[in-house]
C-alpha cells in the first residue's frame, strides 16, 4: 500500500476553508441562541474592538479602486497566509503578537548608492501615506479587496539610489526565531524555508501601482498582515507580496523566490494573475472572493492589465508563468 504524504509546504485550493469562514458566522449566532442582534452585528463589533487596538494613520484618499466593494476588516485579518506562523488560515492571527513591529529597521543592499538603512518610523515621517483599494488574489484561488494604507515602492526604492547596473530587486522578509515560531523548527522541519524572498524585475517595481502598505482599513498593519512594512503588488498572485520586510537589495540578476525554488514546476517568476494559465492542480479561471459562496471569473492580471500588460508584451505568459 502506498501512503502518499502531502509536503506540508504545498499550497492548496481552500474551497473546504473558504466555506468553513462562511459558516463561521451562523455557528456564532447558533451559540448565543437568544442573541437579539444578529451574528454579523455581533461580530462586526467584536472585530471593530480589535481594530481600535491600532493607531490610526494619516492619510491621503486617492480615487484606486474606489467603486469596488470592500472586504471586511475581519476577513482581512483572519484568513491569512504567513508561514512563519502556521499554515493554518486562522493562526496567524492568534499567534502574530509574538512580531515585534518597532523599533524596526530596513535595509538597502546591491547595487545602489545608499546602503543607509532606515527606522521604519523615520520612513513614515519622511514619505505621505495615501490609500488605495486594490484587488488581491491568491494562487489558491480566493480573492479579497483592501483598503491599503502606504507608498508607491517606487518612492522607498528611491531613497537607495539603484544604479544603473541594477536590473532586479529582491525582497526578504525578517528572520527572527524570537518573532517567527515557524522559523524556530529549522530548515528541514519548517514549512517553507526562511527567509521568505521575493522579487520583482526593476521596471516592474518602478510601475506605479506597485505598493508598499504599512496600514490598512485606517490603521496601522495588524501583525498578521505583515506589519511593519509589506509589498502589495495587486496584479500578481499574493505570495508575491512577501510581509514584514527585513531588507532589499539590488540585483543585475533575476533572484529566486522562495515559491519557485520550492516548486518550479507550480510556481513562477512572474506570478501575473492570469485565467488562462492554470496552476498544474488546479484551474485560475475563477475566483472566491473571502466570505462569499459564488466563485467570479479572474481578471486578466487581475484587472490592471490596462495599466501593466505593456510589461509583457514581447513574453509567452505560459513560459513565463
Ligand atoms: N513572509 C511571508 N510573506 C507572505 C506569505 C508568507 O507566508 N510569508 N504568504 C504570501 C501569500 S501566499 C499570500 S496570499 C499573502 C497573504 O496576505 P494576507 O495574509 O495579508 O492576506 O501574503 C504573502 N506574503
Ligand atoms: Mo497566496
């Protein structure tokens, strides 16, 4: 007989979790049976208690994304992806306190002229926060949409000074057994390796809808989400908005992610939203957005193609997937 064991690692489609997160609601309400006010009242006050917890940013409202309909605060931060933490959708949110988001510094290495690093909280007094609503879509196949509060990368890039030399740019989240329990179980026992490393090719870090959020929903980013710092890069599948920023560093060749040395065969480079170009186990033509039972079709790059398709123009999107 064989025993076929799943590496732990490897991602799966969440329609069995998805529905459990619907469900997650009317168990609350069964529990309180004489409850006057309905589960979701409940739980929205519940969540919103949570969310005064965080100091509240300044920012500038700008017209992204402003005629889509938001996910909840609650869905945002309780079904989330850090490996650091757990594999499980709902831990990092239990077991996050444990990140120490201040003081927190992030560093420029490669070929730039600035190595200086920075205080996250010197970065903030330096660079105005504006918000924008943006699609996110994970490999897995669910969806949500953000209030993200932050800067365009290409504003913290800037403060390096890349040189010209500089043709990529590669991520690292922070490695701190202290702050990661998953880090703690060392290479072969964790659930990924860490650090956890992403990258972008320069002119798609340069491109304006490239994003560094510090906040969300008008405060600060909880923990979970990747505080202090995290990429947003909404035309690409979520695990290429690597969390909790350690440092950049400038490259004259194209780094290897961590989900693409992990699997190449199932992960890419590029990681563009793209419905026509399935994952090897599974089909990207659809989408469940968090909370809501109906699957919607996925946008070509997860809608922003007007904006960034020209990138990749001269490139076979299932060569370069
Ligand atoms: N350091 C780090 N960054 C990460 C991940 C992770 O496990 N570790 N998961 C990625 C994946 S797969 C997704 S979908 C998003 C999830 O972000 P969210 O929890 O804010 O929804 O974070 C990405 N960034
Ligand atoms: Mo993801």
């Amino acid at each position: 007989m064989y025993i076929f064991k799943k590496p732990r690692w490897q991602l799966s489609q969440t329609e069995v979790t998805d529905e459990a997160l619907f469900h997650k609601r009317r168990d609350f309400l069964k529990l309180g049976a004489a409850a006057l006010v309905s589960s979701s009242v409940v739980m929205d006050t519940l969540w919103a208690a949570k969310n005064d917890l965080l100091s509240p940013l300044a920012f500038t409202p700008t017209p992204y994304g402003k005629e889509l309909e938001l996910s909840t605060f609650e869905q945002a931060s309780t079904y989330n992806n850090f490996y650091e933490f757990s594999t499980a959708k709902e831990k990092p949110a239990r077991m996050a306190h444990t990140l120490r988001p201040s003081p927190w510094e992030v560093g420029f290495h490669g070929e730039c002229e600035n190595t200086t690093p920075l205080e996250v909280s010197a970065l903030l007094a330096t660079l105005p926060l504006e918000e924008r609503i943006y699609r996110f879509r994970c490999v897995e196949g669910w969806s949500m949409v953000v209030p993200w509060i932050g800067f365009p990368l290409s504003a913290l890039l800037a403060i390096a000074k890349p040189t010209s030399k500089a043709k990529y740019v590669l991520f690292q989240t922070k490695y701190d057994p202290t702050m990661f329990p998953d880090q703690r179980k060392g290479m072969r026992q964790g659930a990924i390796p860490y650090p956890y490393v992403e990258g972008l090719r320069m002119d798609e870090a340069m491109h304006p809808l490239a994003f560094v959020a510090v906040g969300m929903y008008g405060k600060v980013l909880p923990n979970q989400n990747g505080a202090p710092l995290r990429l947003i890069v909404p035309w690409k599948y979520g695990f290429k908005s690597i969390k909790s920023i350690d440092h950049v560093a400038f490259a004259t060749t194209e780094p290897k992610n961590t989900w693409q040395a992990l699997n190449p065969r199932e992960y890419g480079f590029y990681a563009n939203v793209n419905p026509h170009v399935d994952h090897p186990r599974w089909s990207q033509a659809k989408e469940r957005k968090l909370g809501s039972f109906l699957k919607t079709e996925t946008l070509m790059f997860n809608g922003y193609g007007e904006e960034v398709a020209s990138l990749y123009k001269e490139m076979d999107l299932k060569r370069f997937f």
